[in-house]
C-alpha cells in the first residue's frame, strides 16, 4: 500500500521522503508511485517535488520553487522506472529521483569499450544548464553519462553497438532545447555532436489574437516508454527541438494559453489546455495551430474555502506511459473560467489553494463542442476515500490504517492539507492499542473476528482558508483474520450542499444538505441516524430535521445572520455493527464575519512590517517584505502564521501570502518571521485601488492541542505607488542676474490598472534652490501640475545654483526628488 507522493530538494542536497498523511515511509523498489499527493509548500531552502495522480501504476510531478509560489522549468528523464529531475540553472543539485512502476530495461555489457564524447554546438548558453543522457537503441536500455559541471560535452564508455542520445538545456525566462542524435559505436573513440541549429520551435497556437503562452511542457517517447523532456517554459519561453526523429519515438507537447496581460485582479476568462503528439517520422514544422472552435469547451468553476487566495489550477495529459508534467495556471480562488481542451485527450487536474492545501480532481476526456459546465471545490469540506483502494486495509492478523484525505469537497474530490496535524487513536474493548501523530499506523491484533474503535483527528489553522478547522471521525467496526489485504468495513458519509456561494458561506437563503452514508466493501444497509449543527464551534449543538432522499437524506438549514460559520456532526451506523460520528468544525460559513480569537492563554504581538516603513511599488520585478511579530502560550507555540489582506477581511480584493518561522525564546514565547514575496509586480497589484493599507492578519497555535490566537488585523501596511519627477530644465543658461527662468518638468505615477506611468495631474510640487556655496536647499514656491503632469514657472535670476522640483508623498503616492539642474548667472 506504499505510495511515493513527495519530495523535497534542499539547497544542500536532496532528501527523498515518501510521505502518507504524515508517515514517513520507505517504498519497496516493486512500489508503484501514481501517489495521492499531499503537496506542501516548500520552507525557505528548498523546492518541492510532488507526485501527482495518474491511472493504474502512471504518476504525473509538478515542482515549485522554495518561494511556493512560481513553478520552476525542469528537465525531466524516466528511465526504468525512476524519474529524474533537475531543475534547470541548479546543476550544483543531484538529480531529484522518484519510482514509477515501469520496467527497467535490461542491462547488457561488454568487456570492449570505446569513449564517446558528446559535444553540445552551441555559444549561448552556460554549461551548468545541461544535462545529456543516453540509450541503446537495439535494448533500449539506459546507460550512464558523466556530466561534468560548467562543460557543454559529457563522456560515456560505450561497447560497439547503435545508440540514441538526447541533450537539455535551458533556464527559468530563457529559451529552452531538447537536441537528440542516432548514432552508432563501431571500434573506435569518438565525438557526437549535438548541433543547437538542428532544433525547431515547437509550440502549439489557437486562432484567438488575445491569447499567449503561460506554461509548456514537451517531450519524447521512447519505444520502452522511457521519456525525456522539459516540464516550464512559462511565459515567453519558446522551446526548440530536433527534428530528426528515430523510429519508435513520439514527440509529445502540452502548452498552456491566457488572455495577454491577465493579473490577479483581472484574471484570464480561459484557459486553452493543448496537446499534441508527433510519431516518428516528426514533421518538418512542429508549430500547430488549432481552432477555437474544433476544440472542446465547458466552463470551470473553483469555489474557495473561505477568503479570496491565490491557487494554482494545473493540469497533465496521461498518455498512458510512466510520467508526465503538469502544467500551473496561477489565479485568485475563487475564480470561474473557461477551457479549451484538446478533444479526446485524458488529462489529470488539480488545484492548489495557498500554501499546503490540494484537491484532486481526477481525470477528465472531452469530446469536441460543448460540455456542461462544473463546479469544484465547494464545502462542505468532509474526508474522502484515497484514490487507488488502498485506504485502511487489513492482511491476516495486522490492521494497516491509512485515512489521510480529510478536506475533499461536496463535488466529492479527494482533498489533503499537508499542514494538517493528524492524530489517530485504534482500541478493543476500551484498551488503547496504538496511537499515532502521523494519521497511519500498522498495528499487530488479535486472531478472529472483533469489534474495533479508530479516532482520527485532523487540526489545522493555514492562512487564507476559514473552514475544516478540526476533522473528527469516530469508526466502530468489525474485522477479522484474513488471508488476502483486504479493506476495513469502515463507513463513509458523503456530504452535497446547495444554497452555498463560491466562498462557501450561507447568505438568506437555506443551505440544503444531503448525506449519503455507506460502507466499504459491503452491502451492509447503512443509514443516518442524526445531523445536527453549532454555530459556536460545537460547544451547543441543534438537531436538523431531515427526509429520506435516495440512498440518504436531505435538510434544510437556515443560518442565523450572526453565525460566522456552520459546524456540523453526522452519525451514520450500519446493519453489521459499523457506526461513524463524524464532527467538521467550521464546515461553511455564515453570513457574518469571525471575531479575533482567543483560546488557552496564546497571544499575538508585537507585529511589525517592513520595518514601519512605506512600501513603495512601481510597474513592474519583484518585491519583498519581512512581518514580525511574538507568539506566546503557556504551553508554547507549535505554529504560527501571517497573511496580508486588502479591502474586506471575508472578501478582500487582494491577499498576499507569507511562510512563517519561530524561533523559541523560552518554554512560552517565540519570535516569528514572515516573508511576504512579491514574485511578480505587475500581476499582484494591477489595480490602483489596491494603494494604500493592507491589514496583516496572525495566528499561532499552542503546543497543547487547543490553545489559539488569531488577530485578523494585527498591523499594518502601507504600500504606496511610486511617483517620479522628471530632472527640472532651468532656461535660458547662461543669464543674465534679474532677468527671467524658466523651470519645467513632469510629474507621473506607476499606474498600477495599465502597468505604466502616467501623468500625475493637479499635484502641487514644491520647486527648491541650493546656492552655489550654500549648506542645504531652500524652498521657492509650490507649482501645480497640469493634465499632462507638466510643470512650469518662472524665478528671477539672483545667484549660481541649481533647481529641483521635489514631490511630498501624499495616502496613496510615494514621494519623490527630481534631478537637478545647475544654472550659471552672470
């Protein structure tokens, strides 16, 4: 039941974990690794890696940089059934490495070999960004190839046989090759050239002028289903590759298209997810242009879970061999959008919202024309089963549990939060037989059939999400010895809403709720026997009326117009002895908005940004900022962390994400340390109204389990838009002492809404004189700019000097000082 679903490179190395709703688990070298995928946020020194759902033993990866925020291209080769990653511009780093199920292919050898040299033809790029591997092409088995560091060639002892190679090479904003060469080893030392000029652009194009590249990955099939290829090239990228294709081979490519100029304000209305694949022999041309309209087309809906956030919406075509890569689309969750797919094509999906949290969406075809639309990601959030039948499971005399998929959504996708805590609990006849602090456990038990008792417990508080704060599920079941694995009759509860808004929160209306119980691996009857909700975290419950509706039954709830959120708790048993409890803290939200909280004696202080000190933006790079703040508890704190927001706390215009670390001071307090990373400018403040204070919301969590602090305005930031002041022109030069000067200028400021500046008009500017001899400026007079943002007066000519016009920063607008301009009067 073993499954590879993550793993982390660290700027000093590479660890490899595989990690199961918290368990640290070592896989077999026969374990597939098409994992579910708890993907987490990298910390400050690493990239993260994560396995991603395919079909059968088939696995997909996406890697994300340390700043959890922008994918990184990689070079990626799947060779007997381990994946290998570099990221480009990291050669330094050893190779990521993940099993994948496929075949290794066999190994020859001979007692004759001859050195081959593989030269890479080409003067633009630094050696660091390659990597270059290679093939028999009678066995297709994989071969090993010394890559040097800083060297555009690689070398490998090769006995007499026919061979194939292939070369990467690239970096992150910068174009990208996949070279690739037959050649054969006879009885002599040779040198194989790889020639840059071979490659031709492959891109895939839509006949919509508003469309552009957001991301590609491409790739080539080898007849053993070995893969070698690129996942990147975002933006604009372009990636070239050989043309010269060996028989057996396909050329796969999947490109993903926006609207040019999309911010996160102002979000792509669709997304163009295209693939397209080449056989040998490849064509001439590998750029293809496909219509609009001969593409499917529906329309996708992602809820959120509380506030607006940044996410990920990504996506991987399974083409049935061993890997494939997924492609991002940053965006603002909630958001609705439209996709043009490629007819006919499997292709994989998921979503990530903020720093850790992961929803499953599962593989989708689509056939040309019109499909209905759909909604993902809605509350309430309830556990799921896992994805491969491998859940909780037992084999003769052992019970292995596995539930580790507690935040799926009501469409009924499989959801994990790798910030969750899990705490899990199996007992017989009221004596504890093992507990665990990682979700799983693998636990010895008596012959012959008994009733068992498993609690599970998954805590969280991550920014940006309000809801499935706390996940209970309380089983009774019966097992008894087996001869094969075989699953546990656990009982699940699958929960639907209607009535909810994209955020998930109730308004006027009432919230339909209907619970469909069942249970594994059996006809057993199950049935509802109460659903009740709190409106105080659970510490009142009421009861909800309901009515048989299929298999289940269905209520309406009308939430109070006070209640922040909705919790609710489902008790579900069965005709063989099963029962569930199941407790959501915070399964939706209210109408109303959350007071600060405050639990077992934790507080948040101290929080300062950037120093005190304004934030000034202009159009466009990055941007950075440093939040600190003390967390304390009588028990010590366990976590902590610190979001921005702008405009509402329930519904802000803009949030902006920070990763947080503590360091303790003694056995109660911590410092904490948040950085706030503006990886793009221009796409997270795209819009004016976004000048001016974003509040700073901190929590943090105590070592004993309960204890909460969560001050959603805990400090403040100013961000400004830069303004510039043109250097001032004092004419005529030379003049005469008395007579006239005139001084002009221009003032402008970064717009924010067009990505340029613009002329910042009726703003009084304060004209200065520094005499030559003197000790400091002097201010002369105020001049109003005009609707061009021009400034123009006049002084009498006194003395040698120089004139500047300085700005005064005014709520929204940064300050600015002008260049000077010396003037000789005679």
């Amino acid at each position: 039941m073993t499954q590879w679903s993550r793993l982390r490179l660290r700027s000093f190395g590479i660890g490899i974990s595989a990690v199961l709703g918290g368990s640290l688990l070592v896989a077999p070298a026969t374990s597939p690794a098409a994992a579910e995928p708890p993907a987490g946020p990298a910390d400050a020194s690493s990239g993260v890696l994560s396995m991603v759902p395919g079909q059968g033993d088939r696995a997909a990866f996406r890697y994300t940089d340390a700043s959890g925020d922008v994918e990184k291209p990689v070079g990626f080769v799947s060779t007997g059934g381990t994946v290998r990653v570099q990221p480009l511009g990291e050669s330094a780093q050893p190779a990521l490495t993940a099993r994948t199920g496929a075949p290794a292919a066999e190994v020859t050898t001979a007692a004759v070999t001859y050195r081959t040299t593989f030269r890479i033809d080409s003067s633009n790029w630094s050696a660091f960004n390659k990597t270059i591997h290679v093939w028999n092409r009678d066995t297709w088995a994989y071969l090993p190839v010394d890559n040097p560091a800083d060297s555009l060639t690689a070398t490998a002892d090769l006995p007499p046989g026919n061979y194939f190679v292939g070369a990467m090479y690239g970096i992150s904003a910068v174009d990208s090759y996949l070279l690739t060469r037959s050649f054969t080893v006879s009885g002599t030392a040779q040198t194989v050239g790889l020639a840059q000029s071979s490659a031709k652009e492959v891109a895939l194009k839509v006949d919509d002028a508003t469309a552009r590249h957001d991301a590609s990955a491409v790739w080539l099939s080898l007849p053993n289903g070995d893969l070698i290829g690129f996942a990147g090239g975002y933006n604009s990228t372009r990636t070239y590759v050989t043309t010269a294709s060996t028989p057996g081979t396909t050329l796969r490519t999947h490109q993903i298209l926006t609207r040019k100029g999309a911010t996160a304000l102002q979000p792509s209305p669709y997304r163009y997810d295209l693939t397209q694949s080449w056989a040998h022999p490849f064509p001439s041309s590998l750029i293809s242009t496909s219509k609009t309209a001969s593409l499917a087309k529906t329309t996708t809906t992602v809820r959120a879970q509380g506030i607006n956030t940044a996410g990920v919406y990504d996506s991987v075509p399974m083409f049935g061999e061993w890997t494939g890569a997924n492609l991002p689309t940053q965006m603002r969750l909630p958001a609705t959008f439209v996709e043009y797919v490629t007819p006919g094509v499997s292709v994989s999906r998921s979503v990530r919202y903020g720093e850790s949290q992961y929803l499953a969406l599962g593989e989708r075809t689509l056939p040309a024309g019109l499909s209905p639309s759909t909604a993902v990601g809605g509350g309430p959030l309830m556990p799921g089963r896992r994805g491969y039948n491998d859940d909780s499971r037992r084999f003769g005399d052992q019970l292995q549990i596995l539930e580790n998929m507690p935040y799926g959504d009501s469409s009924g996708n499989r959801g994990y939060d790798y910030a969750a805590k899990p705490v899990a609990e199996l007992s017989l006849d009221g004596q504890v037989l093992r507990t665990s602090d990682t979700g799983g456990m693998v636990v010895d038990v008596p012959a012959g059939e008994r009733t068992y008792r498993l609690k599970q417990t998954h805590t969280r508080t991550v920014s940006g999400s309000q809801l499935a704060t706390r996940v209970d599920s309380d089983w009774t079941f019966v097992s008894g010895t087996t001869g094969t694995y075989r699953l546990l009759d656990l009982m699940d509860l699958a929960v639907t809403s209607a009535g909810l808004d994209q955020r998930s929160r109730a308004g006027t209306a009432p919230v339909t709720l209907t619970v469909v119980p069942s249970t594994r691996r059996s006809a057993a009857a199950s049935t509802v026997r109460s659903v009740e909700w709190s409106t105080d975290d659970g510490a009142t419950w009421t009861d909800l009326p309901f009515t048989a509706s299929g298999a289940g039954v269905t209520g309406s709830l009308t939430v109070p117009a006070t209640a922040a959120f909705v919790s609710l708790r489902i008790t579900a048993d069965n005709d063989q002895g099963g029962k569930l409890t199941r407790t959501v803290r915070r399964a939706f939200a209210g109408p109303a908005t959350g007071a600060d909280e405050k639990t077992g004696g934790v507080t948040v202080s101290n929080v300062t940004i950037n120093r005190g000190s304004v934030l000034n933006l202009g159009i466009a790079g990055t941007a950075s900022a440093t939040a600190t703040f003390t967390a304390s508890a009588p028990s010590g704190i366990a976590d902590a962390g610190l979001f921005l927001w702008h405009g509402a706390y329930n519904s802000p215009d803009g949030v902006h994400l920070a990763g947080t670390d503590c360091t303790p001071v003694n056995a109660t307090t911590a410092t904490c340390s948040a950085l706030l990373y503006f990886w793009d400018v221009r796409y997270l403040f795209s819009g004016n109204a976004l000048a001016g204070t974003w509040r700073a919301s901190a929590w943090a969590t105590a070592k004993d389990g309960t204890g909460l602090a969560h001050r959603h305005s805990a400090g403040t930031l100013t961000v400004k838009r830069v303004t510039r002041l043109a250097t001032a022109n004092a004419t005529p030069e030379p003049v005469k002492k008395g007579k006239k000067i005139t001084i002009t200028g221009t003032l402008t400021r970064a717009d924010w809404s067009t990505g340029a500046y613009r002329p910042y008009a009726g703003r009084y500017v304060t004209l200065q004189w520094f005499k030559r001899g003197g000790k400091k400026w002097a201010n002369v007079k105020s001049v109003k700019s005009n609707a061009k943002g021009q400034l123009k007066t006049t002084v009498k000519a006194t003395a040698d000097g120089s004139y500047r016009f300085v700005y005064t920063a005014d709520a929204a607008s940064a300050g600015a000082t002008g260049y000077s301009d010396y003037i000789d009067v005679r």
